[in-house]
C-alpha cells in the first residue's frame, strides 16, 4: 500500500521499492511489469527494477550537484519514460527528437505531450536542421539517448550530446544492454573512453528483455 504521493520523491529503499511496484503495472510481462503484450503500445518502455534505481540516482546527485533544469530526450516513441521523469524534476524545458519512424500509440503521444513544457523537434537527430535548432535551447542538465539504435547513430547522438550537456551534467544511455542492438552497447563502451566523464551502470538482467542504463556524468 503506497501511503504517499508516488511521485513526491523517492529518499528511501521502502519509497524506491513503492515506486518500482508502480513501475511494474505500467509495463508488460517482458520488461518485468504485469500488462499483456497486445499490441496497443501504450506501455512503458522500461524494466521497474532499471528505472526505480535511475530516479533514485538522479534524485540523489540533484540534490548534491545540479538540478536538472532542462532535458533533452532523443527518442520520445510516445514520450512515457518522458512524462515519468518530468513528474520527478519538473523541468523548466524539455526538447524531445524523434522522426516518428517506428509503431507508435498515438492516443499515448497525445496524452504524453500534454501537461509540460516541451518543445518536440520531429526529424533525424543527425540532420542538420535538428542540430541547429538545439542551438536555442542548449545547454542541458540531463540527456537521455534513446533513438536509434543503430552503432554510427548512437555516435552521433553521443557527440551531439558531449556538445550540449552543462558542467556537472549527466548523459543517459538506454539500451547499453540489449542483445538485439549491440551497436549501443559498443557506443556506450566508447563513451566510457572519455576522461571528462565518470560511469555508472544501471543492468538488471531478470526478464525476457534486457535493456540496461549507462549513466555519463560531466565532471565539471
Ligand atoms: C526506443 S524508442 C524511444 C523510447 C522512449 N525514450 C521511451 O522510453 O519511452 C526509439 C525512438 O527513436 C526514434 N528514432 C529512431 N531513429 C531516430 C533518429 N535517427 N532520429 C530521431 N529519432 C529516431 C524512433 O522513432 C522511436 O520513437
């Protein structure tokens, strides 16, 4: 029995452990949740064990480091993962890429774009179009990389993002796990080359999907 507004803060293991049982009714079986896959695409994208223990992370180093102002999704699908966060930090802005090329839910986008300050760029996050519009809004406190997953892709996405994150920023990485896409994972192991940043990584392994987070933070 949750006793207290989920998304007011997740300080303790016991607030962690309320919140990744929340987590598990808004997704399906094979990420760890307990919705059928039927086709509707209105789950969310994410394994409850993976984003409990991220929300916990960033909640922590916010409160020692940085506030995370404003966010940059590359990726959006139908924008959950997007609202979920944005429940959290509350973000002054948000600028979300996508090129709306896969299956989405469009009741769900509708429903996810609503209710925050978002400005949605639609396009390849490798054209020059879209890295000229991020000119406006840059510099950001926290990134989520979680567009293409296709290796040169992700490279670009990680470079744009190297150029765009604020000091003591952090850059996320999803995927960096996921068999079906190993270019991330050998992005991500790239990354993980560069000595302005130091690494965390955010891996449970338990269900059908694996996923995984890679978690860059900019040093200064
Ligand atoms: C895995 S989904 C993102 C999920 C989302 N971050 C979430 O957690 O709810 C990947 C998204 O990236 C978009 N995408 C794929 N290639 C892209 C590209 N080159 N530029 C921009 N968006 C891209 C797809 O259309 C898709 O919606």
């Amino acid at each position: 029995m949750i006793s207290r507004y989920i998304f007011k803060s997740i300080n303790t293991n016991k607030e962690k452990k309320s919140f990744k049982e929340f987590l598990r009714h808004q997704t399906n079986s094979e990420y760890g949740g307990y919705k059928i896959y039927d086709g509707s695409r209105n789950h969310l994208l994410q394994i409850p064990e993976e984003l409990s223990e991220l929300i916990f992370f960033l909640n922590n180093y916010k409160k020692k480091h940085t506030d995370f102002k404003n966010f940059l999704e590359i990726g959006f699908a139908s924008g959950r993962t997007n609202t979920i966060f944005n429940r959290f930090f509350n973000f002054k802005q948000i600028v979300a890429i996508d090129n709306f090329a896969c299956d989405i839910n469009t009741n769900d986008l509708f429903a996810n774009i609503q209710r925050k300050n978002l400005t949605l760029l639609c396009g390849n996050s490798n054209s020059k179009e879209i890295k000229m519009n991020l000119k406006y809004f840059y510099p950001f406190n926290l990134i989520l990389i979680d567009g293409s997953h296709e290796y040169k892709d992700v490279i670009n996405d990680i470079n744009l993002s190297i150029n765009l994150i604020n000091s003591k920023g952090v850059i996320l990485m999803h995927d960096i796990c996921n068999k079906e896409y190993p270019g991330v994972g050998k992005a991500w192991n790239k990354l993980k080359k560069n000595k302005n940043f130091s690494f965390k990584e955010i891996v449970c392994k338990k269900y059908y999907f694996n996923c995984g987070f890679g978690v860059a933070i900019k040093k200064k």
